[in-house]
C-alpha cells in the first residue's frame, strides 16, 4: 500500500511528465522483474487490470469460424465460463463449447489426461485451461495436457489466476501459448495487477479489450497504452516481489502448506465430514472441506440444482461475517457444500478454530432461518 501510495502521489504531482515518460519505462522495468520470478520472457508480459480481463482479450481476439469447437472443463471458472458462451452468442452459435465433466477427486493424473484426449475432435480450434481451478483449488497437469493439444496443433490458453505465488511457474518450459495470472491473490501486491503472457508466435493476433492509441503499434504498446488510467497498481509488483523474496519463498510455502493441510484436517474431524481433495490433487495454499449443512431440497423434496444452492451459501457466508466477523467461501460442488478454505502467512491456528465453532453454531442457530427466509430459501 505504501508502494501504491509512493506511485499515485507521483502521478498527481507532475501527471503529464509521470504517465507520458516514466510509466512506459517502469511499466517495462516492473514487467522484468515479474519475468524473472515466474521464468519468462519480458517482452512476452503484459500486464492487465484482472484475469477475467485478459482471458477476454484472447478470446476475442481469435479468429474462430462456423463449427469450430473450444474445449474447457466443468471446473472453469464462472466468469470465464461466461465468457465463453457469450463468445458463442456473438458467433451465432457457430462456435460450439465443449465442457468435459470431470468428477473430483479423479483416480490417476492419466486417466483425467485420457478423458481430456478423448474429448478432442477435429473441429477443436482451442483448449481454455485453470492451472489451479477456482472453486475446488484442484490442479490441472498442464505439464501433461498441454502436449496433447499442441501435438493436434491446438492452442492452449491458461487461466493462471491463483497459481503466481502458490506454485512455482516456469512459464517459458510450460508452453503454453496464452497464460493469465494475477499478482495480488498470492504474490502480495496491490488489487487490479495482473499478466497476461503470450507466445510469440501470436502477438500479432492478441490485441487488448480496449482499442487505443496504441493501435498497430505492437503487442507490448497496445496494451501498455490504455488512455488515461491508474498504472499505481502495476508497478507495485517490484515492491512486492521484493517482500515475498525477503521473507523467503520457501519460508512462505512451508507455512501455508503446513497450516493448510492441518486446517482442512481439524474441520473435517471437528464437523465429521472431509477434505474433498488428496494433497497430491490440490494446490499447496488452499482446502475445500466439507461443511456440516444438507444439501437443500425445494418444496417437494427435490434437491435443487447449483445454481439455486448459491442462496443458501451467500446466506451462511453473511451470517459468518455478520456474527463474528469471519470470511470464508462457501461453495456447492458435487450437490455438497463445502468451506474453501486458505491460508497465508498472517493466518494461525486459531482462525480455524473459530471458524469451527462458528460454523458448528450456524447449523444449531434459529437465526440462520432469518437469512434463509431472506434469501427465499
């Protein structure tokens, strides 16, 4: 926030001379520094407001034709999801989107890499993958995947959004042709600072979401070159990337995996439920642990679909902060509900147990039915 506040007064003391000469430089200086820390290229970077922001700037700059196919799996992220049938809208229709449903947690690495293959037809233009898929913190093996779509000549674009900072990247081996990662989820910098990373062999093709000055000048400038807006954010990346490596990484990944894995244990024992993944199937920082509340069910006793679960979610996680002041995702995957849980060097022991108790006291509390009604549920 300091590094935030340092860029925003120095933008406003002199705003012609900040934003026409030094923030390109900076921009550039700030780009490979983040390189350096996830192994890529810096000409390769580029920096966007959010992920969701750069997976639309790929797909909209793809030249998909009638019946051709992009691939993705049930575990998509929802925003992105939306994206894609909004893309098929703006076609028509001609584009199709494909989903593979994949049931968590899968038996081998192989034999989710096998269902992926077999999805493939020739009519796949495109593959949109999660590195770390957001609801379930699952791990994709695009170490494995990624080859199978490349080997049918297939694009593979990657939503990176929680990898940076929980896993280690080495963008230049994985090779993937688009990569979208975020900086401020695990990686300790401001909000709205966030990369896309492309291969060179499409950055003529990539152009960013807004059409500016810029236009024609090359990849790097269109996207630099965005009019007017707070580039503050962006060139926190070098303070914070500073800080992760002064505590030290591996001291960061210790921590949390250590915290996480006894987290996600306690609540399942403390509400006779589970983890909904193995270790060797999820990401290091977080857990998704089963909470102790029904699936609902509507009027008839039918159980509602997952969509119409969001209610009662929304309605747990208001009561939690509410009560005492406790944030926790609650998601429904699988027509179960579970607590996505995290952790980070500030978190300790006892954040978990009180989110324990907490969520013990919810499901025996009258006043819950308050947020239900509320909620029409």
């Amino acid at each position: 926030m300091q590094a935030q506040a340092h860029f925003v007064n120095k933008m406003e003391m002199n705003p012609d001379r900040f934003m026409r000469r030094e923030v390109p430089v900076m921009l550039r200086q700030a780009a490979s520094h983040l390189a350096r820390f996830i192994h890529a290229d810096a000409e390769d970077l580029v920096f966007v407001t959010n992920a969701t922001t750069g997976m639309n700037a790929v797909l909209q700059s793809l030249d998909l034709q009638n019946d051709d196919e992009v691939l993705c799996l049930n575990l998509t992220y929802s925003a992105v999801l939306n994206t894609l049938r909004h893309l098929c809208y703006c076609t028509q229709e001609f584009v199709e989107l494909k989903v593979v449903d994949v049931v968590l947690p899968i038996e081998s690495y192989d034999a989710l890499v096998q269902q992926v293959a077999d999805a493939i037809t020739p009519n796949t233009r495109l593959a949109v993958l999660d590195h770390i898929a957001s609801t379930t913190g699952f791990v994709l093996p695009l170490e494995k995947l990624i080859p199978i779509f490349h080997a049918r000549n297939i694009p593979v674009l990657v939503d990176g959004a929680s990898a940076p900072g929980q896993l280690p990247l080495n963008l230049n081996e994985l090779g993937a042709d688009f990569y979208v990662g975020t900086a401020y989820k695990w990686l300790f910098s401001c909000k709205s600072c966030s990369f896309l990373h492309v291969s060179k062999a499409y950055q003529n093709t990539v152009r960013p979401v807004v059409t500016s000055l810029a236009y024609g000048q090359g990849f790097v400038e269109e996207f630099a070159i965005q009019g007017t807006r707070d580039e503050a954010n962006f060139l926190t990346i070098v303070s914070s990337l500073d800080f992760y490596e002064s505590v030290g990484v591996s001291r960061v990944s210790a921590h949390n995996k250590s915290l996480i894995d006894w987290a996600g244990e306690y609540l399942a024992s403390t509400w006779k439920t589970n983890v909904l993944l193995p270790a060797w199937q999820r990401a290091p920082f977080v857990s998704n642990v089963r909470i102790p509340v029904e699936w609902p069910t509507n009027s008839d006793g039918a159980p509602l679909s997952h969509d119409e679960a969001l209610p009662l979610c929304d309605a747990i996680m208001d009561f939690l902060d509410d009560r005492y002041r406790i944030v926790v995702r609650v998601v429904p995957f699988q027509n179960q509900l579970y607590a996505r849980i995290s952790a980070q060097i500030y978190n300790e022991r006892k954040d978990y147990e009180q989110l324990g108790q907490a969520m013990l006291e919810v499901t025996n509390t009258p006043t819950l039915g308050d947020y239900l009604a509320r909620m029409r549920i």
